[in-house]
C-alpha cells in the first residue's frame, strides 16, 4: 500500500519561524506509513482575484493546487497575527476553496495547529483557520488541537520539548488515522 500524503501548510514566511520548526518536527515523528511534506510556496502565491483564478492560473496556484489534489490530508501550521489568520495563509486557503465545491482539499481531513508568542498559543487564529478550511470544504477535525505559547521553547528547537513532540504524534497518527 502506498504512504499515506500529509500536505504541510504553515502560516509564517520567516525564515526561522518556530511553527516552520513544528513542521519539522511533525514530518520526524510521523508514524510509519505516513510522509508529511511542507508546500514551501506560500509567499509566491498572487493575492485571490477572480479575474485570474480561471483555465491559465498563476504557476504557483497550480502547484499549490496539484499538491493539495495528490494529498490524503493536511496539517496546518500556524502562528497568530494581530489574533487572527496571516494573510498569507488566508490567501493559500482562498485559493484553495476554488472551484466551488471542488477545492483540492474538499472532504479531506485537516488539522490545524501551531504556536504564538501569547499566552493562548494563538488559539483565536487557530479557531479562525478550522472556520476558513471547514468553508473552504475541507473536513476540519474540531477535537485535535493543539495551540502552544512560543516561550515553552526558550530559543530551543520543538523536538527539545518532550510534551509538544507527544502531543504532535498524538495528533499526527490520529490525522492519519482519517484517511478512508
Ligand atoms: C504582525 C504580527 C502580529 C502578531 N500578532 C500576534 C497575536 O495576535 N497573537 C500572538 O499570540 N502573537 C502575535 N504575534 C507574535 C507571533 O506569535 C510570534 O512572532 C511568532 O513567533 C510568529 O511565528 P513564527 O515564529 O512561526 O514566525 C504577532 C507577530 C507579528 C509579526
């Protein structure tokens, strides 16, 4: 049987974001079976227009596209800005929610995750990307989440933190688990 295909979304261009570093980490402590891999194009992506979301899309709408189509599931990394969704992932997901009722992600299981530098963990943004996705047509699982304040890292990289690395596996294997 063929790996399962696990689409990493994260929601931070800079180059040393701790939610790129939990993508990381994710990918590490997959199960057996299970291959998770970044789409790493996020920033290339134009801003959703209709006028040009039609037969010739932008190159990097396709690619984004295709990866979400040859995809069993996503896990979707996330830090907050100004307590919602970067724009930049919103962008992703809106481009992602077209055609109507066949976005690349429809009925696939998604999980949302990641961490900010406040005390919540950046749980609005997170609640905000399960609505976005959940609209977008993707099959959100509302009962994995798992939102962690930036400082539980002291300047470390997350496999340092042995109660995030569970909690990620935790969640991985259970996103898994979803595929039909
Ligand atoms: C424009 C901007 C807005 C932010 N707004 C929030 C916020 O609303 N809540 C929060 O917890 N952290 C906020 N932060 C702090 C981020 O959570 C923190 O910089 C985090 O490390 C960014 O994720 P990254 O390390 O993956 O880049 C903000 C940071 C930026 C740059």
């Amino acid at each position: 049987m063929s790996d399962i295909r696990v689409l990493v979304l994260v929601g931070s261009l800079r180059a040393a974001s701790i939610n790129r570093q939990l993508a990381e980490l994710a990918a590490e402590i997959a199960p057996d079976g299970v291959t998770l891999g970044t789409f790493d194009r996020l920033g290339e992506l134009p801003f959703y227009n209709e006028d040009i979301d039609n037969d010739a899309v932008p190159e990097p709408v396709a690619a984004l596209r295709r990866r979400g189509a040859e995809s069993d599931a996503a896990l979707v990394i996330t830090p907050e800005y100004n307590g919602s969704i970067p724009g930049v992932l919103k962008n992703a997901i809106d481009w992602l929610s077209r055609p109507f009722g066949e976005g690349a992600l429809k009925d696939k299981p998604l999980v949302v995750t990641g961490a900010a530098l406040g005390r919540y963990g950046g749980v609005w943004a997170h609640a905000e990307t399960r609505k976005s996705f959940g609209i977008a047509g993707a099959r959100v699982l509302e009962d994995l989440q798992l939102s962690v304040q930036t400082t539980a890292f002291a300047d470390k990289h997350p496999r340092e933190n042995a109660e995030v690395v569970a909690n990620l596996r935790d969640i991985v294997g259970k996103l898994a688990a979803e595929v039909g």
